[in-house]
C-alpha cells in the first residue's frame, strides 16, 4: 500500500542482480489516500526475470509461495482416473442393459400383438362416417327402444363376431346384419338383410389398435376404437 513496504523486496531483487522499476511511488506518497483507489504502490521486473524474481522472494519469505486453488473432494473425486473409469463403465453397462431391455420389449410386442382377426373380434368399432360415391354420410340407427345419445358415446357400432355375423348400423334405418369372412387381407361381407346393394363387397382394409378403414370399388367405410357405446 506505501512505497516503504517494497524497499526490502526491491533492495532483495537488485542484490540479485535484477532490475526493479517502482509504479506510482510519488502519487502515493503526495495522495495516500489514492492508494486504495490505484491499487497501491507496484514493483515491476522483465518478463524474462519474472520467475526468477518470484522465486527469490519466495525463498526469502517475501512472498507467500503462489499455489494452485485447493480442490475440493468432489473435485479431487471426479479428477480420479479410477473414478473415471468407474463412471465409464457404468455408463456403458446403462446404455447396454437399456438396448437389451428395448431389444427384448420390442420383440415381446411383436410376438404378443394381436392378429387382426382377434382386433376385429375384440375390439368395439365405431363407423364414424362411410363415403360412397364421392358422397358422404353418416349412420343412424332407428329403434324402437328410448334411446338417451350423450356426447362422447357411440351407438353406430360396427360388430364383428367370432361366429361370422356381422351388425352394421343402420342409416335411419335398424341396425343390418350379415355375414362376414376375412381371407387373406380381405374382409367379404354377404347375406345382408337391407342395403345389401351398398354393404355387400369385398373390402380391403387397414386396422391398428385404434382405427379400421374398409375400402371397395366405390364405398370406404371409417371407423375408431370405442370408448363408450352402452345403450
């Protein structure tokens, strides 16, 4: 802070022969209350006598001995080659069991999914609307029972039975019903008791676990899994 606390280490270095130069001396000595301000009174060597200086005045006590920041434990830890090595090995023994469980899961769902015959069976279709001839329409069945439609239920069900009957709703008409067949990736239908000029085709069709779409020459029809559909 005052130019008296670097005599001795100046007086040191130009014992060893290197060359000091002192740093805003007069300014402290005219203004000590600048000291503070400036940074205090700084002694400058050539770089080329820069370790050699430090290293004299570390020897001589002059100095504290500059040293690496400490580590911590945490720090010491992570920069352990075991630890390293530990860690990198759990993280490839991870990645691994995770390929072996995604393997095994996918392969589980390939041979357990459902044949389309047991979707068609088991799940609860729901004929959202069919096109015919460029024209759409959708169903609606008569009954002569009280009918209560909420929002979100389904009563123009399309049901197909393990026994080959087949229940299309109807289109403000009852429900119609029919035999169905499924051979190869066709589905016929036949012996439709009404409509039969419209329903009874060949169709192809498209299923997953939450849409089925029946496509002939001129009619596709368009159905989702259902959620609801007591009545």
């Amino acid at each position: 802070m005052f130019p008296t606390e670097l005599a001795v280490v100046k007086s040191k270095l130009e014992s060893e022969g290197i060359e000091c130069r002192v740093l805003d001396e007069y300014t402290v000595q005219a203004h000590n209350f600048l000291s503070q301000a400036i940074g205090g009174v700084r002694l400058q060597v050539a770089e080329s006598n820069l370790d050699k200086a430090r290293l004299i005045l570390e020897e001589n006590g002059l100095i504290r001995e500059s040293k690496e920041p400490e580590q911590s434990k945490v720090e010491k830890r992570i920069s352990d080659p075991k630890f390293q090595k530990t860690i990198k090995l759990l993280l490839i023994s991870l990645v691994t069991i995770t390929i072996v469980l995604g393997s095994s899961a996918f392969i589980y769902l390939h041979i357990n999914r459902p044949t389309d015959l047991e979707l068609l069976t088991q799940k609860k279709w729901c004929i959202e609307y069919i096109v015919y001839q460029n024209q759409e329409y959708v169903p609606y069945t008569i009954s002569d029972k009280v009918q209560i439609r909420l929002i979100g239920e389904c009563f123009e069900k399309l049901n197909f039975q393990a026994n080959g009957h087949v229940q299309f709703p109807g289109f403000n008409s009852p429900r119609i019903n029919g035999n169905w067949k499924l051979e190869n990736s066709f589905i016929s239908i036949s012996q439709i008791d009404t409509l039969d000029f419209l329903l009874e085709r060949e169709y192809e069709y498209k299923i997953n676990q939450s849409e089925l779409i029946l496509n002939s020459d001129s009619l596709k029809i368009y159905c989702s899994t259902l959620k609801y559909g007591y009545y």
